[in-house]
C-alpha cells in the first residue's frame, strides 16, 4: 500500500468537487478475470482532458494490462482501442498509463489483464466532468503578455516595412515621402491590429464564460417536510443544477435502492442517519424520517443514472419533533445518535450495541493525497473477529464527511465506484438496450456475494482529498442487526 500511495502522490493533480462532494478520485477493489486488481483513477479537472490510472495487480505472472475508455453512449464496440499500461520502475506489480475522456457523462476504465492465467477485465466506472479551471500563473500571464506585445510591434514593423523598405530600389535611398507614407500607413494599422486584438480578448472572454456555465455543479434538491401523528414525511424533488443536462437518464436501483441518503446534523454532526426514499415520479424521493431529533440537517443523496452516472444531490433540511412513534420507509433504514466518536489512533476502540466492538487499525495519522486504507476489526462480545451477514449487498459501508461538508464520500470495501453503473455498461456491451438506448427491465444483475469476505476484518480503498478534520461511519450487519461505529480523522 505504501509504494502504491508513493506512486499515486507523483501523478497527484488539483481536486474539485465531483460525483461525490470535492472527492472525485475513482478507487476500484476486484479482479480482472483471476487476477486480484487495485485500480485508482484521477479524472481530470477539464473536459477533453487526460484521466491517470494506476492500476496494482497482485500476481507475479502478468503479462500486459491494457485500458480502454469507453464512453457510455458509444459501448465498448465503438471505444478506441486500449493502450498498454507502462511498469512503474521500482514498484512491482504496479501499472501506470493515462486514457482521454472527450465528452461530458458517463465513461468506464476498462481494466484488461493478461497472463498465465488468461485475461479478464474490471469495469471501473468513472464520471467525465468539467469542475474546474486550470489557473495561469503570474510568472506565466507576464510572460506571455511581453510575448504578446513584442508580437504586436513586430507585426506594426513588418507593415511598415512591406510599405516602406522593401519598396525601395537596391542602391537608391529611402525619401522622405516614402517614409512619411510607411509611417501613415503603420499608424493607420495600429488601431485595426488594436480592435483584432480586443476582438480576440471579447472571444476568450465568451468562451470561458461558456466553460463556466458548463462547469459541473451537484445536483440539487428541494426539500419539504410533512409532520402528522406517526409520520413524518420527508420530500425531495432533485434538479439538475447543471447546463449540460447532466440528469439525462432514468435513476437505476444501486444495491436494491433507488437512493442512499445521508443526513448529518450542522454543525457537530452527531445525528446520522442513512435512509432508502421512495422514488414517486422521475426525480422526486419521499420517505419517513425516524427518531432523529429535531434540527438543522444536512442531506447527501447518492443516486445512480441508467447511463452509468453517479450523481450525488445535496441539500439541507430543519427537522421538526415527531408526532407519535415513526415506523421506518425501509427496513435498512439505520439512525446513529453517537454524539462522541471515537478519534483515530492505534488500537483506538468503541463499543457497539449488543456487545460488539469495533477498533481502528488504519493509519493514526493519515495524509490527504495519497491513498490510505481505512481499515477496521469488528469482534463479537467473545472478542473474536465477527462473521457479518450482507448489509445491502456489501460486508459494510462508510460515509466521510469533512467538518465544514465540502467533502462527502460513500464507501465500500470494494471502493468508490457504483456497482449499478459498472451493470450498466456491462448490459449495454451485451446489447440489452431499447431503440433508444434504454437499458431493459431486466438489466441489471442481482447482487452477487461471491468472492466476498463477510468477516470483520474490513478495508475501504480511500484518499482524503485535502487536510482536515474528517468524520469517518462505518456500518456492518453482524447477527442481524446493522450497527455503527464512528471515528474521527485529524488529516495533515
């Protein structure tokens, strides 16, 4: 993992807001066919622009990993051919390339192995934004201004010049006349080069303004509360914030759910809770909100496109007290009232109900930029490591939240990516699709557990983004009951 995060922190470029809240570094935990991978991809910043993969094989018997970007509408049918990953020097097993992403929307890494074992391939989901503007810096914008004026008096020069010398017969001297003429006719060039130039400025100028406008933005939502005796109905009604259109295709169910939410007090973030709404119409989520205490809370909803798209919806909501006992909208909804997390350092533990615990035993003092496995033991009231059932097709889950929410993150044991995008673009390669390009009912996969460790030893693929004060909850299923343990993260 170290000469992992050694390699990764070199092709380390600026992070924006993204899929998730200002985390938009994609990390995928699986395999390639049999081979076990580790891939982390940077999308970048500006659309076209080049995504950097790093991609971990471990087995010492390979013999080419190649990556493919395929966009979503096009499939892996009309993708560009992939290109060879090059051996990082000094790291074994370790891979390293770059794949162009041209269009806005929905692509996936295509992670190819081979080797002694054959090849197989991982799809690693990624989204293809613009979030950002890549500065000039003084040094540069002076640079380039004196380069800017010596070309403007090199072009006067030249006008006078072809109306001037070069006009003159060899041996014969250059009149006064023909000079006054040359220098008219070079003032009467300036003020035409002086409005091309601030035509070209005007021209800059419009298309950044349209960059910006085209900038991605998370999508929004609208959020009204409903109280009566025993219910007390939240309504979400999510638009897109975005002037691309990037809510384009219908919201696809990501591990049996049409949407997580995750709602965090503000300030402290004691309450948490992680619901399931109700999808109504195309865009509008309704579900019960229980137990929490009334207040001011913050929402982060993570929802999954049919093209492959993860989009999380941001907004904020005032919980009023509850009338009358509220029966949940989904039995997987959980609710954490932990107001004292535990902070983060070796052998740092809590206790969970039911008698189980659960200790830290990742880095004490993780540093933002490089990858970090946020690694945890869940033991049962015997002390031995607990075997855990399935919460929503995953041995756990993890939500990282920065103090001040500008970085929200949800997690698996398998990374960041949305299993549901990774089905969309296998069914679109099997051709399951519509005339127009829907993706049929049945589409999607079931939930498949195989090769997946159910025990509490448990590792999230992860990389803070920049330093900070982090909130880290990490919910398991261990005897039939999802438990929550939350730890806090002092990143350097």
């Amino acid at each position: 993992m170290r000469r992992f995060a050694r390699v990764a922190f070199a092709l380390t470029v600026a992070i924006i807001g993204s899929a998730h809240i200002g985390s938009p570094n994609v990390f995928f935990e699986g395999s390639a066919g049999a081979y076990p991978v580790r891939v982390m991809v940077r999308p970048p910043e500006v659309v076209p622009g080049l995504a950097e993969v790093i991609v971990r094989v471990n087995a010492p018997d390979v013999k080419r990993v190649e990556i493919q970007p395929v966009f979503w509408r096009v499939g892996v049918r009309g993708a560009p051919a992939g290109d060879e990953m090059r051996p990082v020097a000094g790291e074994k097993q370790t891979y390293t390339g770059q794949v162009w992403l041209m269009a806005y929307g929905a692509y996936s890494v295509y992670v190819t192995v081979d080797g002694a074992r054959g090849s197989g391939t991982a799809i690693v989901p990624v989204n293809s934004l613009a979030t950002g503007r890549l500065p000039i810096s003084r040094g540069l914008g002076a640079i380039l201004v004196v380069l800017g004026a010596l070309l403007v008096a090199g072009f006067i020069t030249i006008i006078r010049a072809a109306s001037g010398e070069s006009l003159v017969p060899p041996g014969e001297s250059f009149e006064p006349a023909r000079r006054k003429r040359a220098n008219i006719r070079a003032l009467v060039f300036t003020p035409i080069l002086a409005l091309a130039v601030f035509g070209g400025a005007k021209w800059w100028n419009a298309e950044d303004a349209n960059y910006r406008r085209n900038m991605y933005g998370s999508p929004a939502a609208d959020a009204a509360i409903d109280v009566s005796e025993g219910h007390r109905l939240l309504r979400l009604s999510v638009h897109d914030t975005a002037a691309f259109n990037a809510i384009l295709a219908p919201v696809a169910p990501d591990h049996g759910k049409m949407m997580h939410l995750f709602l965090v007090t503000e300030p402290g973030m004691a309450e948490f809770a992680h619901l399931h709404p109700t999808q109504k119409d195309s865009l509008v989520f309704v579900g019960e909100v229980p137990t929490l205490p009334a207040g001011k809370y913050r929402l982060f909803g993570d929802i999954t496109l049919e093209n492959g798209l993860s989009l999380t919806v941001t907004s904020s909501v005032t919980l009023p007290e509850a009338k009358g006992t509220i029966v949940p909208s989904d039995s997987d909804d959980v609710v954490s009232l932990a107001r004292n997390a535990t902070r983060i350092a070796p052998g740092a533990n809590q206790k969970l109900d039911g008698g189980y615990t659960i200790e830290w035993r990742g880095d004490s003092a993780p540093a933002s930029g490089r990858p970090v496995d946020l690694k945890f033991t869940v033991r049962d009231p015997n002390g031995a490591v607990a075997s855990l059932e399935p919460y929503l097709g995953m041995a756990a889950h993890a939500v990282v939240i920065r103090d001040d929410a500008s970085v929200f993150i949800h997690l698996h044991p398998m990374g960041t990516v949305s299993m549901a995008s990774q089905d969309a673009f296998k069914a679109r390669d099997r051709g399951d699709t519509t005339a127009r390009g829907r993706l049929q009912p049945n589409a999607f996969e079931p939930m498949s557990m195989s090769g997946m460790r159910m025990t509490g030893e448990l590792a999230f693929p992860y990389e803070f983004p920049k330093p900070g004060r982090y909130r880290i909850w990490v919910q398991m299923k261990p005897a039939g009951k999802v438990l929550t343990g939350v730890f806090d993260a002092d990143v350097r």
